[in-house]
C-alpha cells in the first residue's frame, strides 16, 4: 500500500528517486502509443511549430520531430519536473542544441511562450493533474495560432480505475470537466472520439482554438 501511495505521487510530477524511475518505466511503456496516437492524429505539417504539454521522458516529442522536415518547423515541449525536462533534454540532445527543439520547465499555466505562436497542441495522461483546468486551457489558447488544433489522447478505463484510488485532485481527470474548459476559454468543434490501436480502445479529445 504505501508503494503504490509513492508511485501516485509521481505520476503528476516525476523526481529524480527510484520511485520516479520505476513511474518513468511505466511511463514509457504505458504511453507510447498514446503519445504517437496523439502525434499522428495532430495532423502535423513539415513547416509548423508544435507543442507539446508534459512531455515526459520525450517519446512524443521524438515523434514529432521526424516530421517537421521543414526550415521552419519548430517543435517545443513544456513539463513541470525538472527530472523529465532532463531526461528529454538528454534524449533530444542534438535537436535541442541545433534549435530545432526548446524545452522548459515549467507550469502549463504558465508558458513563456509569445501569443499566437503554435500550430498543434499535443499531450497524453496529462491534464488530470493541473490544479486549475481553466487556467491551463486558457494559457493553451493564448499560445495557439486561430484555427490551430489540439489533440490529447488517454485510455478512459485507466483513467478511471486511477480515479476509483484517488489518484487525481478532485473531478480534474473527467474529460467532460476538460472540455467545459476548453469552451469557456474560446475553443470551439471540442469533442472527443475513441479509437482503436490493435486490441485497445483509447480515446481522443479535439479542440480548434477559435480567435
């Protein structure tokens, strides 16, 4: 019991412990497809600036990057750990030093990012753990272009086994309660679909940041 009280505590911000490496084992075993799911749903084109929120270990921003073929494609990815922000920085080592790709360390409610800068928006299992969804969704708007997308990925029936144990801070992880957010902070055509990955249903919300 009080291993898997650890454990939860480092879902929503891995640390640099064997709790956080055993969460980051799980991490990119869990993820991967989702992370990629959401990459490829994203639509992505060569030349657009992407961005992607609690990147962890950087499975997704590596999908990503293969397909800003383009000069002016850029990529950018955002998360609160300071161990995650190393171990993709570590990963992605060469794109980040030639400028293809920026990471921070920082709240998603709180990107130095400039206004209207972003194409795509992406993440996976992550927004269940902001303690204010409309600020972060807000803060999502403010660094999106007009008419750019936003795609995150989860398995609902995951989800919601971890919520039966508390892991998540109140109503947080219901995508309903994403999704109200969304609307209020200006998103519009916000809906969500399952989809199919082999043997496994997973589901993906879409928002287009209306401006």
């Amino acid at each position: 019991m009080i291993l898997l009280e650890k454990l939860g505590q480092q879902l929503g911000h891995p640390t640099r412990s064997v709790y956080g490496w055993l969460i980051t084992k799980f991490l990119k075993y869990h993820n991967k497809m989702l992370e990629e799911s959401a990459v490829s749903l994203s639509g992505i084109q060569p030349g657009d600036t992407v961005l992607e929120l609690g990147h962890g270990p950087g499975l997704g921003l590596k999908a990503a990057a293969t397909l800003l073929t383009e000069p002016t494609g850029r990529l950018i990815g955002v998360d609160y750990s300071q161990y995650m922000h190393k171990m993709a920085g570590d990963l992605l080592k060469e794109l980040v030093s030639n400028g293809k790709v920026s990471l921070y360390q920082c709240d998603v409610a709180a990107m130095p990012l400039a206004d209207n800068m972003v194409d795509k928006v992406f993440h996976c299992n992550c927004y269940y753990y902001w303690p204010d969804l409309r600020k972060g969704a807000a803060e999502i708007h403010r660094v999106m272009k007009p008419g750019g997308v936003m795609v995150t990925t989860l398995r609902l029936s995951r989800v919601v086994s971890f919520a039966s144990r508390r892991e998540f801070p109140g109503l947080n992880w219901q995508p309903e309660a994403y999704m109200a957010a969304l609307r209020a902070s200006g998103f519009n055509q916000v809906t969500m679909e399952d989809h199919q990955h082999r043997h496994i249903t997973y589901q993906a919300i879409y928002a287009t940041a209306d401006k």
